[in-house]
C-alpha cells in the first residue's frame, strides 16, 4: 500500500504529526508513506523514521495556483498512491490529491471540499486535541466516533544526528561541561504567546548561580529578544549564556536540544521539538491552552495563569495588559522545572 500524506505547514503541527504517521505505520505494516509539505519541513521529516519520503510543497502557505496545483497533481499521478490523507481544512490543499486522482482521500469537513474527499469526517468535535483529530484519520471512518474510540496517543519521537550534533558544537564552540538549560522565548504566532524576557532573565540567572549554563534558541526573529534576556544577566554569567537564535538550522537545532537537561519554551514549535526530544519541558501557556496543542510527551510540566480571560486564542492582548503572561512569576516556573528534576 502507498499512501501520501498532505501535512501542515507550522513546526508545531509537523512534529504532532508524527503520531498520524506512527498510526499510519502501525494499521498498514510494510506500507510505503509520503508527506508532501513545504521544503522546510524536511529536517523535520528527515527525522521520522515513519516516513519513507518527503514530497516538497513548492507553493506557498497563501497560494492558490489552481494551475501549478493540476500539475503537480498529474505529477504525482505517475506514484500510483492508494490513498491520500489530507490534514489542512483548505479547499486548496485538498486539488492536488484530486487532480493525482488517488482512489481514497482522507480529510475532516472543510472549505467546500465536498467531492474533492470522498472519505469526509464531520464529526471533528469529537476530537478535542489537535492530535486527536488528526489520529483519526489513520482509522475507518465507521470505527472513528470520538476520542473514546482512539487508541493510546502515540508520541512523536524524532531522531538525532550525533554526527551533526558534534560538528555543531564544534562549529558553535559549545560544550556540555555545564548541565544545559535550553530557552525558548519566541513565538511565531504573536506576542500573547510570549513570556517576557524579563522573567526568562530571572530564570535564567537562577540557574547559572546553581551552575547552569543557558542556550537560547530561535529564529532570526527572535535574536534581539534572546540579546535582551542575555544583557539582563549578571555580567559574570553572561559568558555561560549563549545566543543561538538565527545561528543554527533547524537540523542543528533539534540535534543541540537533544543535549539539554531542561527547556522552558513559549507555546511553540521548539515546544513541541523539545518534547519530540524526551527533555525535560517547561511549557509556558499565554493565550492559547494545553487542552487544544499539549506537548506529547511524560517529562513535561504546564505552567499558566488562571486570569478570567484566559485562553482567549488571540495574537494580541484586546485589553493591552498581557496580564495572562505578566502575571506569570519566574519562581512559578522555577519550582515546575524543581520538580521535573525530582521526578527523574
């Protein structure tokens, strides 16, 4: 059997996706399986045992292209898939399976795409967890009634390259003398995710005083703020803080997190790599809530703020005060990171 697979275009989902894979390997043994997203994603699908081949996406996340969407349909075509499952809602993302003409396709109700999918599931209500809804749609339509009809969850599990992981210490002059406390402070879907770098500095200077060492990932976007919880440090520390946002690939990336002791992280997709990773987890919650896009791991400890209006799901504060983040003391998620340790 040859399934292809049309995965999501955010890290967070990529990595959660994984359990659909896993599902997927485990309902069709021996079965050959493809996942077609954006070229990014590949470092993330490269460590994914379950995957057999990565199919880049080479339209954009906004892009319609109907035309360039025929053709990479009749493309695929030539792969003879016997089912295709679609994880997007889109209309657009649900073409380019039709246009392969793969006899079964898989997705949830969405956008229109009615003879598009002709395995259509309605009922994604039933599935509160976006993994959930997801593992669904590796089970019989028939067999798939709400979450109770799921079976354990599978965690996603990524590899790690040691070889690549040594030539990033090296090339970053790094070393692991010192236990590592991963920071993850940034946050591509907006600053009502971000826990101030005031309180990562607090955390932070915390563990170097136990003697720690900090290293703080992230995207070229996050570099001034990862340099602004580096010069809120003691001045004696700041030589065991090392800035790595806009320096590494993501490969690196998830190969020099394998190396940390703990991480603290924004509700992100570095979250969800941490977790992927089996580290220690500090989750820090603002808008958005654990009871939607949990990390899918044992060693994780959720820290938030009971404010009323919590988890309001927005990019931006509507009353300015972020107090759902603000409000959040350093020592909260100090005593989360003190018992992880004790449970290991």
């Amino acid at each position: 059997m040859k399934i292809l697979v049309i995965g999501p275009s955010w890290v967070g989902d990529m990595v959660m996706s994984q359990s659909l894979y896993k599902a997927i390997k485990t309902n069709h043994p021996g079965c050959e399986l493809h996942v077609m997203a954006p070229a990014w994603c590949g470092a993330l699908l490269a460590r994914m045992p379950e995957v057999d081949k990565a199919v880049p996406m080479p339209l954009g996340h906004g892009d319609f292209k109907l035309g360039e969407r025929r053709r990479l349909g009749k493309q695929l075509a030539a792969e003879h898939y016997d089912q295709a499952i679609i994880q997007p809602n889109s209309l657009k993302s649900a073409l380019i399976p039709w246009f392969a003409r793969i006899p079964l396709r898989t997705g949830w109700k969405g956008e229109h795409r009615f003879g598009l999918l002709n395995d259509l599931r309605s009922n994604k209500s039933a599935f509160p967890l976006m993994v959930e809804a997801y593992l669904a749609l590796a089970y019989p339509k028939a067999q798939m009634k709400s979450r109770a009809d799921i079976p354990a969850i599978p965690h996603p599990a990524l590899n790690v390259d040691l070889i690549n992981q040594s030539k990033a210490l090296e090339r970053l002059g790094l070393d692991t003398a010192r236990p590592v406390l991963v920071l993850c402070p940034g946050a591509e879907f907006g600053p009502a995710k971000r826990w101030p770098e005031r309180h990562y500095a607090a955390v932070a200077q915390i563990r170097l005083d136990e003697g720690w060492q900090v290293w703080i990932f992230g995207s070229g976007k996050d570099v001034e703020v990862a340099n602004q919880i580096r010069a809120s440090l003691n001045p004696r520390s700041q030589g065991h803080c090392h800035v790595l946002a806009g320096k590494t690939s993501l490969h690196e990336a998830i190969d020099l997190m394998a190396l940390a002791r703990q991480v603290i992280s924004n509700d992100s997709g570095l979250m969800h790599i941490a977790a992927a990773l089996n580290r220690q987890l500090i989750g820090v919650y603002g808008s958005t809530s654990p009871l939607y896009t949990p990390p899918l791991a044992d060693r994780v400890e959720i820290v938030h703020t009971d404010i009323e209006c919590r988890p309001c799901f927005k990019r931006t504060c509507k009353f300015g005060h972020l107090k759902c983040l603000n409000d959040l003391p350093p020592e909260q998620v100090i005593e989360a990171g003190k018992r992880l340790e004790q449970g290991d």
